[in-house]
C-alpha cells in the first residue's frame, strides 16, 4: 500500500527518510553527501512523486521505492 508523503507529520517523515538514508547504502558518487543532503534528496523524490513509501502488511515494514518500480495495482497475499 503505498503511503502518500503528505499524510505523514513532518517529524516523523524526516525520521522515516532518515532512516531510509541511513540503511540503503548506496554510493552518491566520487563526491561524498551529507546526511542532509541525502535526505533533501530523498524528500525531492517524494514531493516530486519519483519515489512512493511504500507499506507491506505482510513484512509490516515500510520502505521507500521509486515509482516506476512500484505497480500500484498489486495487491498483497496473506
């Protein structure tokens, strides 16, 4: 199910990006981000809808996922 960003209280979309930033690991390039930075960037993909949360009933996580990766048909199976 995909959780709109603008539901969320701005405190808690921070920690939930955050967090996201923090356990991706994914390389940013020859030039080394700032959390901050990383985390703007993060939330520019949000607002401008490149990327979805993303909450699973099943793994009762949520995730943040790019959009053109996300079916917004599919549906969850106990």
């Amino acid at each position: 199910m995909i959780i709109p960003w603008q539901s969320l209280e701005p405190d808690t979309l921070q920690r939930l990006v955050e967090q996201f930033v923090l356990m991706e690991g994914t390389d940013y390039g020859e030039q080394e981000s700032t959390l901050a930075d990383k985390v703007e960037t993060v939330l520019t993909q949000l607002r401008q809808g490149v990327a979805v949360i993303v909450y699973s009933e099943l793994h009762e996580s949520v995730n943040i996922v790019p959009a053109d990766r996300f079916d917004s048909s599919w549906t969850e199976h106990p």
